[in-house]
C-alpha cells in the first residue's frame, strides 16, 4: 500500500467511489490489461499489477480507511514533526514563526483561497447504467443520480481551514455530493457507447475547467427481441399445417405489430424480412431490418389417429433429406 499513489486515478473513479463502481472498474481494466491477453507486453504486466493493488486496497473497507489516512499523513509530509523533531499532530506540531505558514500554503494550493488542491482541468467522472432494450433502439430520456467531486464548500477548495486540513474534505479540497442530472439516450445506441455530458465531472472553480461526466449504456436484454447490429431477430414459432400451406400471422416489432405471410412449405429457421423495421443508425434516418426466425412446432399428440396420420403423410414426403451425407 503506498499512500504517495491515487488508487481512484489508477482504477479511473472518483474518490470515495463506492466498492461496487471500483469492482467494476477493475473487472473492465484487467480484461484489457491482464497477462494473458498481452503476452510478452511487460507494460501491460506493470499496469495489470498497479490496478490489481488499486483494487486490493480500494475494495477493502478496512484497507480503504488506513489508505486513506496514510494519505492524509503523506499529504502533511514534513508537518507531522515539530521542528526539533518532537512528535506533533497534523500540522499543530509547527511553532510560530518557525516558518511562514502563508506561502508554505500558497504553494500547496495554488490560487490562495480560492485554489484547488487539484491543479487543471477536473477529472472525468464516469458511471454505468441499466438502459431497456426498448429505450437503446428508439432512444430515451433518462434521469440519474451520481456522486460528484465538488469544491469543498467549506473551504472553498483550498484543502485547510485556518492553519490545519480542512476536516470537510479531509485536504483535499473536494468532496462528493449526490447530484441528479439528465440524459438523453440517441436512437439505436449501442451497449457500451457513452453519453458524455460536459462539465458535470470533478468540478473546478475556473469556468470550463471542470471535467465532463461519462455515462457508460449497458443494454438490458428483451423478453424475445434480440440484436445483431442495427437488425433485429424474432424468433417466431408457427404450427406444422401453418409451414405446410402457408398463413398469414401477426408478430410484434418495435413499432407495434404487423402482418406477415409465412410462404406454403417453410421450412423450420427460415427468415422473413421486414425492411426498415431494425434499428435506426445514430443521427441519421436510415434503420437497419427485422427478420423473423420461424421455428415450426412438432405436435405434442401421440393418440393412435394421429399417429396413422402422420404414417399417411410420410408418403407424401420427399425422399431421404439426408442422403447427401452418402
């Protein structure tokens, strides 16, 4: 555990994210960064091993608080002792006149009281959200709360309160607020695109500095819609006399249902199109297609009549479907 090191940087989460996001952020770097998938990249085994101790600590309650007050400690350097060497608490350990306590702060946090202790443009805030199969290919609006890196209102940013560390921020000059903003999710997202929404990450007191927050879209399943890039698939299944001679059935879309006519003889996994019917691609008018999948169910009966029946229709059958094996 190294207090000198921001594990919340290293993992690309805020601080103070709660154990879940972290989690999930070390899922999503180890599949990218993991040895066996960059054999031989001896930089790919160094960031793999930095993430992994990022997490160790940052998913752990325990080693989480002692992190962080090692950094606490880290942060006060040369202030945890008096001058003469005698122990001292935080920055009490200094006597006055020693040092000049107003520049030794100026160039700690720049900007004098009105400075941040993080230096340039805000960090990036990123979360993940659930999104229905619906709301992805017809687009939506969304409302979400988060938690949000904000100036410390307490001592506006510049991580002390007097001559010790601010106690609201603990010297960092920011804390997290929940914050509820709104999205609007484009037409035909696909799982994994972002929203980006600008200004709402780590806030910074200079206009324009402050980061952007990134809305990362996870698609929920459908009950029997699924996707294959703009198009969408349905499996539909239809009776054996419907394959037989043929019928005219209704089935959903994401548009509502419409009419289909199953052609004489289908066989089971043929695929009808329904052009324009899929989903839209971003920021345009054009849309992918629908097809559905037909799957002819086999009777359930086994009674002595339907049995002769199907004794009798097997004469009618075409020769071996298989003989091409031979």
């Amino acid at each position: 555990m190294d207090p000198k090191k921001n594990y919340y940087e290293v993992l690309g989460v805020p601080e103070g994210a709660p154990e879940e996001d972290v989690r999930k952020a070390f899922r999503r770097l180890a599949k990218k960064y993991h040895p066996d998938v960059n054999p031989g990249d001896r930089t790919a085994e160094s960031r793999f091993k930095e993430i992994n101790e990022a997490n160790e600590v940052l998913s752990d309650r325990k080693k989480r608080e002692e992190y962080e007050a090692l950094r606490q400690g880290a942060f006060a350097g040369p202030f945890r002792r008096g001058p003469f060497g005698h122990g001292g608490g935080g920055f009490e350990g200094y006597r006055a006149g020693t040092f000049d306590l107003g520049d030794l702060f100026g160039n700690l946090f720049e900007g004098g009281e009105a400075g941040f202790t993080h230096p340039g443009r805000g960090s990036d805030v990123r979360v993940e959200i659930a999104v229905d199969f619906l709301d992805m290919v017809k687009g939506a609006v969304r409302e979400i709360l988060y938690r949000r890196p904000r100036v410390c209102a307490q001592c506006r940013g510049t991580g002390r309160s007097g001559r010790k560390g601010c106690p609201a921020c603990f010297g960092r000059g920011v804390t997290e607020v929940e914050e509820r903003v709104k999205i609007k999710i484009p037409a035909g997202a696909r799982d994994g695109a972002a929203v980006r929404v600008p200004s709402k990450g780590e806030e910074r007191s200079a206009p324009g500095a402050s980061g952007d927050l990134m809305v990362e879209l996870r698609m929920l399943s459908h009950p029997f819609f699924r996707r294959e890039g703009n198009d969408i698939l349905l499996d539909v299944p239809i009776r054996f006399s419907e394959a037989v001679r043929g019928a005219k059935i209704e089935v959903p879309t994401v548009d509502g249902p419409v009419t289909v006519t199953v052609p004489a003889g289908s066989p089971s996994g043929r695929k009808l199109r329904l052009k324009g019917r899929g989903v839209p691609t971003p920021g345009t008018v054009e849309r992918g297609d629908q097809f559905v999948v037909l799957h002819v169910v086999v009777p359930k009966s086994r009674s002595e009549e339907f049995l002769r029946l199907v004794d009798r229709i097997s004469e009618f059958e075409d020769p071996d479907p298989r003989g091409h094996w031979n």
